[in-house]
C-alpha cells in the first residue's frame, strides 16, 4: 500500500544517517545477513556494528539465531529497499551479487553462492559452482534452483556453451524428468559439432554417453547400457569422479538385469567404494539398493538387512528428495 512505502521511505530510511542507507541498500539483495558478509558488499569493516545498530533502533530487522550471528530484514522493507537499488542501476546490483557470490563460495555455502551467481547473471560462475568440486550441486538437493535457472536461459546461449545442455540433462535426470534428457543430449550434440575436438569435448561426449546409458536402464535395456557406459568411461577424463561413479552404478544395473549376479555385485561393489571416497551419497543409495537385492535374491539375508539399513541412514531423516 502506498501509504505503508511512503511511511517506510520518508518516516524510516530518510531519517537515518546517509551511511546507514547507503548500508540498507546494499545488503537488501542478501536473503540473510551476517558482519563479515555485509563488510564484503559495502566495502566497511563496520558489518557487524552496523547490523546490531539496526537492531537497537528497531529498524525492521530481526535476528535468526540466539547467538545474533544471522539477520534479515522483513520482507515488506527488504521489498523497498530492493526498489531503491534498482534505481542506481543494474551494474551495481550485479556487483554487488557477484561479492555475495565469493563471500558464499569462500565460506563453503555453495547453494547461497550459486543463488548470488545466478542473479549476477555469471553463467560460467553459476555453472562452475553447480559443477562443484567432484560433486555437482543437483546431486545435493539443489536440482530444482539448478533448473529453474536453466529453464531461464536463452537457446542461443546454451548453443554458445555445450556444457549447459549437458548439465540441463542430468539435472532433469536427477529430478526424476527422463523424458526430456534426451531432447537435451541432442541438443548438446548438435551444438558440439561446431567445437574443435579437445579435452573438454572429450569430457562431454563421455557424459552424454553415460546419460544415454542411464536412460536405457529406465528401458531395462542391458545392452545398449553396457555398450554406452563403456563408450562413456572410454572418453570420461580420470578425475570426473561423479559421472564415472554415476556409469559404474549403471553399468551394475546392466548386469543385474542380464541375470549376471557375481559381475553385478562386483560392479556394484566398485561403484560403492567410489561413492565412499568421493561423498556422492545420491549414487551409493542406488548402488547400495542394487547390492542388497541381489544378496536378498541369493537368500543372503543377513547382508541384505545390513545393505538396506545403511541405505535408511544414507537416506536420513527427513528423507533426500532421492528417496
């Protein structure tokens, strides 16, 4: 209402102190605030102090922890103050959700850094820090912020980077969307014909392999799952754990459904122990799955029960969205 933003503006912001507003106006695009973060976006060492003078004068701010360490303003003057910055321009917005963006990155929060990425519009950040290091984001709860932004971009920009639709495809695999992977992968095919050949390429071409493969398994189609998982850990670099460890999983699947017990068990043995190593606990629930109902089918029940309880823990309380 009017009358609420007029009160905001003129009885509220205006009255404080040209530093104090210079302050409101920079942190409004952060959802939560802390001292060191809000000291990154207004370049002041004073964060901290600022937050809790915003506190002892009531100015629409409230706390998000016993410890004070966690802020944010309610949302009718968060709204206002966002409107307010968007008037200085969109460079400085962008700005100031790139600083956001390393803060988040640097503190180890890699959803918040990503959401700051993304509203900076820095694809090749956004999709480094969806990349992650050897655990992609969709595969830690994040599939549906990664699609949303993805859904976001332009054609013609996801043509200029082959990388994007091959991330497009596995976050809708991971979000249970398989029947629009591969209108993806084709995509991501055509765009890489006008790309020279190189490691990258390489990479990429292993990847839709391995999308490939698991979208047979979906068929249950235990040969063109062995035969794409083999192309895709033919072209997979060494250190692109994830996706190896995602193929062997498949590749386990493959020789389950042919009935191949002890060549299943092995395979899927592998894929745990790669799992455990890299912390992709997405693909060990499936492995660990897999495993367990072929000791149930070898009357292995024992090994069973120990194979579904770590699944349950795995799964946890309350459950990934995996489950």
């Amino acid at each position: 209402h009017h009358f609420v933003l007029d009160y905001l503006i003129e009885e509220v912001l205006e009255q404080q102190p040209q530093s104090v507003q210079t302050f409101l106006l920079k942190t409004s695009v952060l959802e939560r605030l802390t001292g060191s973060l809000c000291s990154t976006l207004t370049n002041q060492e004073n964060g901290r102090q600022m937050l809790e003078y915003l506190q002892q004068t009531n100015l629409f701010i409230i706390p998000l922890d016993n410890e004070r360490r966690w802020y944010r303003y309610h949302h009718l003057f968060a709204d206002l103050l966002r409107q307010r910055l968007r008037r200085q321009g969109s460079d400085l917005v962008a700005e100031l959700h790139g600083r956001a963006s390393i803060w988040y990155e640097e503190n180890g929060l890699a959803a918040e850094a990503f959401h700051h990425a993304t509203a900076a519009h820095d694809i090749e950040r956004a999709e480094r820090l969806v990349e992650g290091e050897g655990m992609p984001l969709y595969y830690r709860g994040a599939a549906v912020p990664v699609l949303n932004w993805l859904e976001s971009l332009p054609t013609a920009v996801l043509d200029t980077r082959p990388s994007l639709w091959v991330l497009y495809a596995w976050t809708l695999w991971v979000a249970h969307k398989s029947s629009q992977v591969a209108e993806k992968l084709q995509a991501a095919e055509a765009a890489l014909q006008d790309v020279q050949p190189d490691t990258e390429t390489q990479n990429l071409v292993g990847q839709i392999a391995a999308l490939r493969a698991m979208l047979a398994a979906n068929e249950y189609d235990a040969e063109t799952i062995i035969t794409q998982s083999h192309r895709a850990l033919e072209f997979l670099p060494p250190d692109n754990l994830s996706v190896r460890t995602a193929v062997t999983r498949t590749l386990g699947s493959a020789y389950h459904i042919r009935g191949d017990r002890a060549a299943a068990v092995e395979t899927y043995a592998e894929a745990i122990a790669m799992c455990e190593a890299s912390g992709n606990t997405f693909i060990n629930i499936l492995a660990t799955t897999g495993l367990g109902m072929i000791q149930e089918t070898e009357n292995q029940l024992y090994q069973a029960i120990e194979s579904y309880r770590r699944v349950l823990q795995m799964v946890g309380d309350p459950p990934l969205p995996v489950a």
